[in-house]
C-alpha cells in the first residue's frame, strides 16, 4: 500500500507580501496600459474631429462664395426683366386630421 502524504502549504508573510507585490505589478501595468489606450484613442478621436470641422469650413467657405456671387449677380445685365407684378399662391392650411 502506498502511503500519501499530506502536504501543507505554509505561507510565510514573506511570500504573501511577495505574491501581493507580484499582483499589485501586474494590475498597475494593466491599469497603465488601459490609461495610455484610452488617452491615444482620446488624441485621434480629437484629431478626427478637427480634420472635420476643417472639412466643413472649407465647405461652408466654398457655399457661402456661390451664394454671394448669386447674390451679386445684376440679372437686367444678365438679360432678364424685372417682373412686373408679384402673384403669390395662397396655401391650403395645414392641419393635423389631413
């Protein structure tokens, strides 16, 4: 018959200061590296919208000078009349039971 020993786990406050180092390591470069991914993601997003606002002014620029030539435009020397009169189209009103 085989006999079993029993072994006991001694833990000495050595090993468990050791072991709670260890863990308190690990959880810090984890939680570093979760800080860094959240400020990088942070950064581009930032950078993103910049890049669209920009976008959006150039647009809003390039509107804005067409309206102003519109707008600017002598349309007798262009060739058209002044109307004569002004007829306006009375509207049905509008109501919720349509």
């Amino acid at each position: 018959m085989l006999k079993v020993r029993a072994h006991r786990l001694s833990l000495s406050p050595v090993a468990l200061a050791l072991a709670t180092v260890v863990t308190l390591g690990v959880v810090y470069i984890a939680l570093m590296a979760v800080v860094m991914s959240y400020a990088a993601l942070t950064i581009g997003f930032a950078q993103s919208v910049r890049n669209d606002e920009a976008t959006v002014a150039a647009l809003e620029s390039e509107y804005l000078a067409i309206v102003a030539s519109i707008t600017d435009t002598d349309y007798r020397a262009e060739g058209y009349e002044t109307p004569g009169r002004e007829v306006y189209v009375p509207k049905a009103p509008v109501t919720a039971l349509r």
